[in-house]
C-alpha cells in the first residue's frame, strides 16, 4: 500500500550542478542533502525543505520537461512568488485551478515547477 512520495526526480545536463545548487538552494531556499557515494559517483545532486525532497540526475541527452512537473505546495505564495522574482527567477501565474493560488517556474536547466497554496 502507498504511505507518501518519498522523493521525485528530476533531470539535469551533465556539469549543471552548480547552477542546480544556486537555484535550489539559494533561490528556492531548500537544503542540499549528500547523495550515497555510490549514487554521488553519478553526479546531480539532492535538495530537501521539511519532509519535501527533490532529486536532480544527471541524464546524458537531456531535454527538460516543460509538461510534467513536480507541484509543490508552499505557504504564503505570493511572498514566495516575490523570493523567486528578486531572485531572478521567472514566475508566471495561473489562475485556472479552483481553490489554490499557484505559479510556474523553471529551474536554470528549464525544467517546469508548479508551486500552489490552497486558498
């Protein structure tokens, strides 16, 4: 029987983990968290804010998703939506979910987060 996600996965391009890191930590605000070693070998790198993490492998060939997508919930959206802007990174609202305030955004690699509040 499913309990919970433990964690959800992303791709990135070979040599992107700085950029990954820069995002992930310093404008998402979230915490990088060591890999295995025999996973580290691999490179990318993980990322955890309380009991969300957030995985980012390394894919030879990448292309990022600009459909699929990890949705995050958040508290007090439109602060968080404000941390991303000054931050440098786009927002674009969407109001087409009843019952939540949500945005998108794309981490360096373009790979598409949905980051909603229920309201």
């Amino acid at each position: 029987m499913l309990a919970a996600v433990d964690h959800v996965q992303l791709a990135a391009p070979p040599g992107s983990e700085d950029l990954l890191r820069a995002y992930y930590g310093d404008v998402l605000g979230m915490t990088e968290i060591p890999k295995p070693p025999a996973l580290a070998a691999r490179g990318g790198c993980w990322f955890r804010a309380g009991a969300v993490q957030l995985h980012l492998g390394v894919e030879d060939g990448f292309r990022p998703a600009t459909k699929a997508h990890p949705g995050l919930r958040v508290t007090d959206i439109e602060a968080y939506a404000d941390r991303l802007t000054a931050r440098g990174a786009p927002v674009t609202w969407d109001d087409n979910l009843p019952g939540h305030r949500r945005f998108y955004s794309r981490d360096p690699v373009g790979n598409r987060l949905e980051f909603l509040q229920p309201c």
